[in-house]
C-alpha cells in the first residue's frame, strides 16, 4: 500500500500552459439534486469549479434550475422532467442530447432514490469517466443489474454505511472492503478519517480533519473528482488526488474555522489554497 503525499499529487499534475483555452481542461456533466437536497448539488458543483475544470454543466430537476443557477453562475444549467422532485425517466433523451463535448460525469449527489433507476444505468453505459457516489450508490446496490455495469472507468466513492450496502455485508477492515469492491469492477474510493483506494494499486490517503464529519463533504470529494476526471487524469490517478486534495482542503477550513464550525462550504473555498500550494501560483 502506498500513502499519498501532496509530492504525489505535485508529480501527477497536468500542465496548465498560458495559451490554454476552456476546452483544454474538459467539461464536466454533474447529474445531482432533487427537491429538499438542492445543497448537494450546489456543493458538488462549487467544489468542480474550484478544481480547474474548463467547462460544468448541472443536469438537476428542473424546479432547481432557479437555484443552480443563481447560486453557480459559473456553471451552466440542463433541466430535466422530473417526479416527486426527482429526476424522471423523461430525462434520458435530454442527457443523450447533452453527451456531445462532455469528458467526465458526475452523479448521486442529491440525487435520492425518488431518481429513475435509469438515470444511473444511462451514466454508467455512457461511456465516460465517471464519479459515482451518494445516491447512485444506493441505486447500485439494490439491483444486481446496475451492479454489474459498473467498469475500470467508474470511481465508486461509498462512505462505510454504502459499502456494505453495495457488498451486501458487514463492514471488514477498510483495506479488504475496498479490495472487495475494486472486485465489482470500478475504482474504489473507500471514505474515512483514512480513505482507501482500492485499483491496481492500493492507496491510503491521510489528510483532512475531523471538521469534514459534516453532510456536504462527500458532494465537495465528488466535485473535486469529477473535475479530476474531465480533465484527462486516468480514473486511479484522479481518485487518490481527489481524496488528498479534498482532506488537505479540509486542513485548510479547520485552520481557519475550527473543527466545530466549518462547514464543506469553507472546504470548498479552501480548495484554492491547495491548487495555488500544487500549482505555485
């Protein structure tokens, strides 16, 4: 097993040339929200903007649209049809449209299991890299179906509670657990004081901070991989820069606020200090 230090994640970077245009750094698809959960998605898409990604576009329920895009101007905004506040099964030739120029997605965040099933079994047959976490996760793990669409190109992003869900047990060690689901197919990024992640290699990444116990980090980890994915980095690579990124980000908020009063919002805020501490500038 290899720990992940920020020297890792400095060798790994991406070059950012002077006379890059959006383009160049990818255009992440976020597929996320429902009614009473706007919040995920706004932190997700916050947390991708902060990440370097060229281009975002939320697909949420279309009663978000005003809150999307009041919230994230940055972002552009697909609405979709929806049913008790959830994305309905009308949204798939909308997302099949939208699929042009998009080089990562990310889904579950906010999404709940009001969503059509279908809404994940398109994201995950797709094509594209992937972040799949929260409620796209409770969707996979209750049909075996959904399951077995998941690939190498696919980062699974379960807190414990969600891993066991999808392995259909009690939680083991975190390092067999995520092995376990590495198994299912994807790469398997395992949440925890200490995260996991499980792909050829086995990594644990040990930043952050108590502070992040709070609803809302795992939606900033989403974006910040997503973001990741857009922009070419192969799905292992994003995965554990993704988590030491996210926890360094969550270092920096409980350094500024304290770990009972920051929020994922300071986490996401916090995330361009740990790209200027990357990048140098």
């Amino acid at each position: 097993m290899h720990t992940v230090t920020m020297d890792d994640v400095r060798a790994a970077l991406l070059p950012r040339p002077r006379a890059a245009h959006k383009n160049d750094f990818g255009h992440l698809l976020i597929i996320a929200g429902s009614r009473g959960m706007a919040g995920a998605a706004l932190i997700a898409t916050a947390a991708a903007l902060r990440s370097g990604v060229g281009l975002t576009t939320v697909a949420c329920p279309q009663s978000l649209l005003p809150i999307l895009q009041i919230a994230q101007p940055c972002a552009m905004c697909l609405p979709l049809p929806e049913e008790d506040g959830a994305i309905a099964e009308g949204a798939i030739p909308l997302l099949e449209g939208a699929l042009a120029g998009k080089t990562a997605l990310s889904i579950g965040c906010g999404l709940s299991l009001r969503a059509c099933a279908c809404v994940v079994r398109w994201a995950l047959s797709c094509g594209l890299p992937a972040a799949v976490d929260a409620d796209a996760l409770n969707h996979i793990a209750r049909d075996d179906a959904l399951r077995a669409l998941l690939r190498p190109r696919h980062v699974i992003t379960p807190h414990p509670g969600e891993a066991a869900r999808l392995l259909g047990r009690s939680a083991h060690s975190c390092l067999e657990d995520a092995r376990a689901l590495h198994a299912l197919g994807p790469v398997a990024l395992l949440k925890g004081a200490d995260s996991y992640i499980a792909g050829e290699r086995d990594w644990v990444s040990g930043s952050g901070s108590v502070g992040m116990a709070k609803g809302g980090s795992g939606d900033a980890l989403a974006g910040v991989l997503g973001a990741l994915l857009a922009q070419g980095y192969p799905p292992e690579t994003a995965a554990w820069m993704a988590s030491e990124i996210h926890g360094r980000a969550g270092e920096r908020a409980a350094e500024r606020y304290g770990i009972v009063s920051m929020t994922p919002q300071d986490m996401v805020d916090a995330l361009s200090d740990v790209f200027r501490e990357l990048y140098g500038r």
